[in-house]
C-alpha cells in the first residue's frame, strides 16, 4: 500500500475495537449469535469466527492463500464446534497482536484491519447495538480507507461528512440524525477518496460516516440517506 501511510495506525485501530467490541460481546446471550448479518450466509457467530481466523494467519504468518473466499470458508468450517467463548478469547488475542505485524508489513494489510473494522460494524448492526460503522476507531477506520480507495483504483470521491460518526468536530459538536446528509448546522469533515481519472471529474458525496463506510464495503444502504453525483455506488465498493 503506497501513498502517506502511518504503519501503526492499523494496530490503533484493532485495539480501539478490541476494547469497544469485546465487553459488549461477552455480555451477550449465546442465541444472539445466531441472527443473520449483512454478509451473505454468515450468522454473528461466523463473523467473528472469520474475523479471529483471519487475524490469526496475520500474527502466524500463514498468509499463503489467505482471504480467499475459499479460505474464510474454511476457517469459519475449522471453527464451527468451538465454543462463543473460545472464538472471542482468539479474536481478542487478535486484535492485541495482528497490528504490531500489520506495522511491520508493506502495508497490503492495512485494509484487513480495515475490515475487521467493518465486520465489527456488521456485528453491531445484526445485534442492534449502536454504533455499527462509526464511533471509536472512526478517524483511524477513514485514514485507512482513504488510502485503500486509491491503492483499489476507485474513482476520485470528494466526499461531505455530517453528523459526527465518532469523528472529532471541527467545532462545538450539535445533535445530527445519524442517517442525514451533511448540512450547514453540522459539523463537517472533508475525505477526498479515490484517483482521479482522466477526462472525468470528481464525484461529490454527501454523507453521514455509517453511510461511507457501507458504500465502500459493499454494506446494504436501504434507508439511508446520501447524495451522489458523478459515480455509481458499485465504482466505490474496495471490498470483492
């Protein structure tokens, strides 16, 4: 991964979550991981079984065809008589230990922990917690991403972020919707995302963070509200 890249900004953001998601999923009920998540097939269960796995290839070095679809597959399967506690006590040594060999990399796995970011966000959403997709780790979860949208040739996005998302303010923070367009009583931050492509400008984005990050994760948006201009949603999409 090229462009300005802080290489420990990835294990920032794993020990954000680590300590935002874990509490809350020890404290819950065991039939709850069964409810069904924005990833095709999988339950809250197979999420983190997945997310755990993932970041244990990170952290023993067995990357040799690694994230694969084949290969999440495979290890969701490795874990399927595993006990919740035992995938949480193995996602929780994940997110302690993957960052410090994220940093050490050449940075082509910064956008893993991007999306152990947003599987943490799909968990949220299935449970119906809040927070899916913004709060604590938000800034560092956008850094990356404005680096992976151009390392995964995504056209030039100028994005308007509103409603805080977990972001620091500009200026004195005022309630927004979660769901709503950036407006001129919100605070507001600018991403510029993406490459610029010749003969084209950029597109515009209008946006909460929660409804960034499921554009570019290939998250559902029913029901959110966003303003798009000059690109079409699947052009965003860094994950597939």
């Amino acid at each position: 991964m090229s462009e300005t890249r802080d290489p420990w900004l990835p294990h920032r953001l794993l020990l954000s979550e680590r300590d935002a998601l874990l509490p809350l999923l020890r404290h819950t009920a065991e039939s709850e991981y069964e409810r069904r998540t924005a990833c095709p097939g999988w339950t809250v269960r197979e999420v983190l079984a997945h997310c755990s796995a993932a970041l244990l290839r990170i952290v023993e070095g067995r990357l040799e065809g690694a994230f694969t679809p084949e290969a999440n597959a495979a290890d969701v399967r490795e874990r399927r008589d595993w006990s919740v506690s035992r995938i949480l006590d193995e996602l929780e040594e994940g997110f302690t230990e993957a960052g410090k060999v994220i940093a050490a990399s050449d940075g082509d796995l910064d956008v893993i922990a991007l999306g152990e970011w947003v599987h943490a966000g799909d968990v949220r959403d299935a449970l119906g917690r809040p927070g899916a997709y913004e709060g604590p780790g938000a800034a560092e979860a956008l850094a990356v991403l404005t680096v992976a949208s151009r390392v995964r040739s995504t056209p030039r996005v100028e994005a308007v972020l509103g409603g805080g998302g977990g972001l620091p303010a500009p200026e004195t923070r005022s309630p927004a919707s979660p769901a709503s367009p950036a407006s001129p009583a919100s605070p507001t931050r600018r991403l510029s995302l993406g490459n610029l492509v010749e003969g084209r400008p950029p597109a515009r984005l209008e946006t909460d963070v929660p409804t960034l990050v499921r554009l570019y994760s290939g998250r559902p948006v029913v029901g959110a509200r966003y303003v798009l201009d000059g690109a079409e949603e699947s052009e965003l999409v860094i994950y597939g």
